[in-house]
C-alpha cells in the first residue's frame, strides 16, 4: 500500500500523476511515493518539510530551483521566512 501524507496536499496530488520512481543521488536513494530516503543502507529520518525539500530539488536535477519556487511548492498557502527554508535545507 502507498503512504501519502496528507498534510502536503500539492505533494500528494504531483505524487498521485507520476508514476513510481525511485530517485538516486550520490550514495543516496530517495522513494518519494513512499517518503523514504536511504544512505547506502541506511534509512535517514527528516522531517516532513525538510523531505519534501529535498523530493523537489530531487525531481529537478540539474536545473536552478529559486528560493521562491521551494517556498511556494512546500509551504504554498502559508508565509514563512527565508531561515525556516535554510532549517530545511541544513537538516
């Protein structure tokens, strides 16, 4: 069964049109369906906001993603500042 978090609806629905893909990076594979990332063999636990940062840099690889396209694609009805995107990002 595929786990989807409700409480990114704009995620869930972008997840719902694609089909199932694993993305790998580096040592790292990230499972966006089922909101898993994995370093070598281990499981890496983020927070729900830090993991859907990193499945929308993920998915766009190679190309520049703004710091306005990040605020809007993961906190898209709710304003929030630039250093709670950095928390984000370091974590």
């Amino acid at each position: 069964m595929t786990k989807t978090r409700t409480d990114f609806p704009e995620v869930a629905q972008e997840l719902q049109s694609q089909p199932h893909e694993i993305l790998h990076f580096g040592t790292c594979r990230l499972d966006p369906q089922n909101e898993q990332l994995w370093r070598d063999q281990q499981a890496v636990r983020l927070t729900g906001k830090a993991f859907a940062v990193l499945r929308h840099l993920a998915s766009r690889p190679s190309q520049l993603v703004s710091k306005r396209e990040l605020l809007r694609a993961v906190w898209a009805d709710t304003v929030v500042s630039h250093s709670t995107l950095t928390s984000c990002i370091k974590e």
